[in-house]
C-alpha cells in the first residue's frame, strides 16, 4: 500500500529568496542534452499514440 504524500512546507525568509531567484534563472542545455530529450519525448508520444489508436479501435 502506498504512502500518504506528506504537504509541501511553506518557505520563509532567506529560503524563499533563494526558491524566487533559482525559479528565474533560466537552464542553460546543450544541444546534445537538447536533443537526448526530444529523443526521450518523441519515444513517449509514440507510446501515448499507440495506446490510444488500440483504445479507440477496440471501441469499435
């Protein structure tokens, strides 16, 4: 049986200085890095596709 998922803390002060300023930075990625995501999200739709043609064609 699963664990409950405990809540998310509330930050405060310096810690939420931090958490505000690291979400503004934006990632820098290579292009390799780049392109072993897309590889990564193509293989994923390509799964997701497949999963709903068989869903919709065994609704027929």
């Amino acid at each position: 049986m699963a664990r409950p998922i405990k809540e998310t803390p509330i930050l405060f002060g310096e810690d939420a200085r931090r958490f505000e300023a690291r979400m503004q930075e934006k990632r820098r990625i290579s292009q390799e890095e780049r392109a072993r995501i897309n590889v990564h999200y193509e293989a994923g739709m390509a799964m997701l596709e497949r999963g709903l043609r068989r869903k919709h064609a065994t609704k027929v």
